[in-house]
C-alpha cells in the first residue's frame, strides 16, 4: 500500500483538498470539497447548511481556516 502512495505522489495524481475560490460563495469550503469528491458544491453546500441547523456551524469555520486556498 506504501508503495502505491509513493508512486502515486511521484507521478502527480495524488488528489489534494484546497478551497476553490473561483467558485467561492463565501470562503471556497463547500467548492473544494465538491471538487476533491467530484461531486456538485450545492450538494456539499445543502449538507454544511443542514450540519449548521443542527448546531455544527464550527465545522465550515474550522474547515475555512486549516483547508489551503488554491493556487
């Protein structure tokens, strides 16, 4: 399994999660996350909406501060 990571990380395909800020509504979160999952950011988007509802609003916050912004 090492050597897979390793040859892999050589090789560039290693997925990274950043914040896409050219598809930002507020801090890039939700877009980034929709892109590391291929996945559309609404839907990333409707569950941190639906996790703020339920009182886990930190998350997005926590999220917004550790997640590095694209280059």
């Amino acid at each position: 399994m090492v050597c897979t990571k390793v040859k892999a990380i050589k090789r560039g395909i290693m997925k990274r999660l950043y914040r896409n800020i050219n598809e930002a509504k507020i801090g890039g979160v939700c877009a980034g996350l929709g892109d590391y999952f291929n996945i559309d950011p609404v839907i990333v988007r409707l569950a941190f909406l639906l996790l703020i509802l339920a009182g886990g609003g930190i998350a997005y916050l926590v999220a917004w501060i550790i997640v590095p912004i694209q280059k």
